[in-house]
C-alpha cells in the first residue's frame, strides 16, 4: 500500500534532515519490491513563510494536513521569528489539534558513539520518555499584565493544566508500553513537593493507574532527582513519563547522554488515530549549523522508523534501525558525534547499508 506523508521540514537544519529522511525511506520502499511505497506532499510552512504572509501554517492547513496518514516533520523557529509565535503557531498548533497526546522519545547507545556516559563499557542506557503532550505547563493558559507593561510592574501568569483524563491515558499508554519492554518498569516524573495541585493529581492517578498493572515495577521521582539518576543510574530506567515540560526538558537530556541531541528520534502520536501523528527529530533548528551540511541525520531517520511502527511495518523499521547502527559502528559520523561526515555521507551510507 502507498502512505500519504505530509512532509513539513520548516526551518534550519530541519530542511537538511527532513530530505535526509525521504531519501532513506523512498530508497527503503524502492527495495520492497512494490509492497508498500510513500507519496510525498511538502508544505512550505515556517519562519520564511510567516515572514512573507503573516502566517505560520496556511488557514485551512489542518484541514489539509487531516487528509494524511502521517506528518513527517523537521523544526520550526528561526531568529526573525519569537520562538514562542513559531512554537505555537505550527508545532504546538498541529499536536493540540490533532490530539497528538502522546509524545513517544526512545533513546539508546547506538555503536561507534561516545557518550559522555559510557566511561565503563557495562553502564546501559535504553530509555523511552513518554511526554504528556496535549496539557500540562504547555496548555498556553496565562496572560501578561498589558496594563502594567513598561512602568516595571507587570505581572505575568503561566499555569499549566492537569486533568484526571489527561494524567491517566498517559499513564496507561506508558504502562502498555513498559510491558512491551524487557525491563518492565515505568518511572513517573513530577514536582509534586512544590506544584501542590497539578503533580499532585498526577502522582494519585500514577498510583492508582499502576495498581492495574502489578507485573510492571513503579518509581515516583522527582523532576530533580531524576535528571541526576539520568545522568548516575542509566541502568535503572525503562519508561519514564512526564509532563510536557518536564518530559521536553529530560528528553534533550536523555539524548546529550547517549551522545548528541542530532540522533534522537520522537512521535506525537494520536493513539485513537483519528488525526494523523507526527515523526520528528527531538532538536530545533539549529541556527547555529544549518545550512552547511553538518546536520546529523540519525533523529529524523530514527523518526521515520517510528513513523513504520506507526504504519504496522515494524520489519522495514528494523532495517532502518540495524542501517542506522550500521552506519554509526562504521564510524561515519557527523561533526556533533565526533566524526567529519556531512549530512549526505550519512544519508548515502545510511542508503547503502539498508542494500548491503
Ligand atoms: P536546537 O536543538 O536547535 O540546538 C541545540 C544544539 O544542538 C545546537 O548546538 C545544535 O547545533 C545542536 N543540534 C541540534 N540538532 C542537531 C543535528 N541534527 N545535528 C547536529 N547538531 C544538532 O535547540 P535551540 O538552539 O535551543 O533552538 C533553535 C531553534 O529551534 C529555536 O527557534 C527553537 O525554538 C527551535 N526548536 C524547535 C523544536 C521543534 O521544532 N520541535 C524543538 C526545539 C527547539
Ligand atoms: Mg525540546
């Protein structure tokens, strides 16, 4: 069968691996002999695009994108445009309204890569963060004293939302997935000492949810703490779930650990599938490398292997897993991962290993 994907690579460095990505699955499908293939329709949508129309995403784009089986995304943000108006007006807008709620993030030691972890060759590191995605600190709920503004007292509010319905489907889903692991065990993140509402409905939906699942091994760490057992204990982590923020904020951490941020993959996916999911890279744009074929490849091609999970192909995400280890144990390697390889190196070994 042929699958739909919207591809949004955006800004930055998000252009050079979203074409990275395509090359590697369009070669993929080329392989399969005609048992599955992609079509492709890319958007222009990002800062160049705000820029010329005032607009980050066309007005009907939802109603376009709603039409694919999948969005195969790059990054969004760029120096011309606040952050905040870029986030929100593509990124966040597409999870929001395609109930994107669940934000998958594995991450693990991939061959030929150093981590500033893996000073004894026994420490392991293989993770999934699962991310609230649809509430939390990013339910954009606040406002800014307009009234106040340039006489030095304004006020500003920034809540975030937690509901019993949010708390417990991802909760679930982390469950659901723990079981799926060989180490059955789900790690639940909060600051529930300090944020004495939110964290704490979470934590009361964390302990009744886990009671559903006795064979699955339960923590309860604080936000704090966990960001240095990350960093200490590696090993005793399966599934980690968080808040958005929380979960954003370990994730970047989770994939410097294991290496790069360039080499974590991720998925904002609609568990009810009645929108289209996600595939994206865990990084931004970096401003500071794009457009000079520095771009590490490997999170958004980890992403399009997520996406083939997503489609029910889980041997073809294999392939592109065993390519990807392939690739790194050979050491061809992008300049963030210690090597002199370019972008389209990577790709093309990337290419070749999925033939060899
Ligand atoms: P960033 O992830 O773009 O960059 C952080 C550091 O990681 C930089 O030194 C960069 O060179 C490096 N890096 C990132 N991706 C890489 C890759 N594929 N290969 C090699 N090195 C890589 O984060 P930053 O600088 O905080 O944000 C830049 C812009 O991206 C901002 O406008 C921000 O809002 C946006 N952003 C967008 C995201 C998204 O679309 N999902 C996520 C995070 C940031
Ligand atoms: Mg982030």
């Amino acid at each position: 069968r042929t699958f739909r994907i919207a591809a949004i690579p955006a800004d930055g460095v998000g252009r050079e691996v979203v074409a990275a990505g395509r090359a590697v699955l369009d070669a993929l499908a080329a392989d399969s002999g005609g048992a599955f293939g992609f079509d492709w329709q890319e958007f222009p949508w990002g800062c160049d695009y705000y820029q010329r129309t005032g607009r980050m995403i066309d007005e009907d784009g939802l109603v376009q994108l709603k039409e694919f089986d999948a969005i195969y995304f790059g990054a969004v943000g760029w120096p011309t445009v606040p952050d905040h108006i870029s986030l929100w007006g593509l990124r966040l807008k597409i999870c929001q309204s395609f109930d994107q709620w669940a934000n998958v993030r594995p991450v693990h030691f991939l061959p030929g890569i150093t981590s500033p972890l893996r000073k004894a060759d026994t420490t392991e590191l293989d993770w999934v963060v699962v991310r609230e995605n649809s509430e939390g600190e990013y339910a954009g709920l606040g406002g800014r004293n307009l009234a106040g503004r340039g006489r030095g007292g304004e006020v500003a509010i920034q809540s975030a939302l937690f509901t019993e319905v949010g708390c417990e489907r991802i909760m679930r889903f982390a469950f659901d997935l723990a079981r799926t692991r060989s180490r059955r065990k789900v790690s639940s993140v909060t600051k529930s000492n300090a944020q004495q509402y939110g964290m704490v409905l979470w934590d009361d939906v964390f302990h009744r949810v886990a009671d559903d699942y006795p064979d699955v091994e339960t923590e309860s760490v604080l936000v704090d703490a966990m960001s240095a057992k990350f960093v200490l204990h590696p090993e005793d982590l399966s599934v980690v779930v968080a808040s958005n923020l929380n979960a954003d904020i370990l994730s970047d951490l989770g994939s410097a650990l294991a290496g790069s941020l360039g080499l974590a993959a991720s998925a904002n996916l609609n568990p009810e599938r009645r929108f289209p999911s996600m595939f994206e890279p865990v990084h931004g744009s970096a401003p500071d490398i794009a457009g000079q074929g520095l771009a590490n490849p490997i999170g958004a091609v980890g992403s399009a292997a997520l996406m083939l999970e997503h489609f029910g192909l889980p041997e073809q995400a294999a392939r592109l897993y065993k390519a990807i280890e392939k690739t790194t144990g050979a050491g061809i390697l992008t300049r963030d991962v210690g090597g002199t390889a370019s972008t389209d190196n990577v790709t093309k070994a990337l290419i070749d290993a999925l033939a060899g």
